[in-house]
C-alpha cells in the first residue's frame, strides 16, 4: 500500500501535514494541563495577543484557554518577542473575528463584511513563518499569528494562518516577516485553510 508521501505531490503533503499539525498540536495543549500552559491568576488581566490588540481572541471560560481557535496565544515566557502593532498590516484580531459553520464534512467560515472585502485586493500581512520544505528560501509557506517554534505558545485555529504563495523566494527566519500580495477569503478550501496570499513578495 502506498504512503500519503507516494500519493501526493511533496509540497501537498508539507501543506496538508502542516496545517493538520497547527490545529491538532492547538488542541493537545489546550486540553492537556502542563507547566508550560500559561494558567491566568484569579481576576488577573489576560495576556497581550499577538498582533498588540485586546487581550484574548475569545473570552476566558471555566476550561482555560480556548483549543485551536482565535489568533492563538503568545506566551510571555516566550523566548520569541510577539508581533510589534504596525499601521500598514491586516491585524489578526481582523482575520480572528469570525464565526465557523460545521457541517456534515468540513468546517466552513463565515466572513464578515470587513474580511469579504478584502477579497483580491493588495494586502501586508505579518507573521512567523512555517517552511513547507528545507530550503532557505521558501516561495510556498504559511505565515502564522504566533511562532510554532514556542513550546509556550498555543496555536489557534484555521484563522490563525494564511498560505503564502511568493513571487520569489522568502528567506526562513525565526523572527517575523511582512509580505504583501493578493488576498483571498477561502470559502471551501481542502485543507481546511481560510486565508491566502498570492503572488507576494517580502516587505520591510
């Protein structure tokens, strides 16, 4: 019997596995208790979130902190800084903002008007990014609202990501990047994805 590697194209594959890996590897750490799962003090204030909006993407509930959903969790015990607020970038908190409709197969976003019309249009986005293959520069990846690299962090869901598809190649950095390309809402994406960016290239 053939391997998933055998059946797909090599970077399908790094897609499919990296995206499957961001949402599991969210809820493991939401719902397995460990000392490096930040666990807020009673009536403290929540955590910055990583693109310098208001505190968590959803609200605190009795179970902690929400599994695979919103613009994730950047720790403070992080050793990677967050993303610093720019003027001239889509803020996560904007992406984050929706609310998901399951269905009998998949999980399907609903946009908000805000998100729709952003649809085609030159955008920058920032983020960390997470390589699709082993080369030092990356014209295929996806850029993510907190580093995967952070054994304190926990990633968020489908909205937390966006597939970057580049002009030219990207160089791998641990510390974020901004690009800016055509954006697009994806309604019933394969792998699940809600966000991508095409023809992009690296801004400063």
């Amino acid at each position: 019997m053939l391997s998933l590697h055998h059946r797909l194209p090599a970077p399908v594959c790094a897609l499919a596995c990296a995206v499957g890996a961001i949402v599991s590897s969210a809820g493991a750490l939401a719902a397995t208790p460990s000392a490096a799962q930040p666990v807020p003090a009673p009536n403290s204030a929540p955590a910055a979130p990583a693109d310098g909006g208001s505190g968590l993407s959803s609200p605190m509930g009795a179970g902690g902190l929400p599994a695979g959903q919103g613009a994730g969790y950047h720790s403070p015990q992080s050793p990677i800084k967050p993303l610093q607020p720019r003027s001239d970038v889509v803020p996560w908190s904007s992406l984050s903002n929706l609310t998901k409709k399951t269905l009998h197969d998949r999980i399907e976003p609903v946009f908000t008007s805000e998100q729709k019309a952003m649809h085609m249009t030159i955008r920058r986005v920032q983020g960390f990014m997470v390589p699709m293959d082993t080369k030092p520069g990356q014209k295929h990846f996806l850029l993510t609202s907190v580093p995967l690299t952070c054994a304190f962090c926990i990633p968020g869901g489908p909205e937390s990501m966006i597939e970057v598809k580049a002009r030219t190649p990207v160089r791998y950095s641990l510390e974020p990047v901004v690009v800016e390309g055509r954006f697009q809402t994806l309604q019933d994406d394969q792998y699940g994805l809600f966000y991508r960016l095409v023809e992009a290239r690296q801004v400063e």
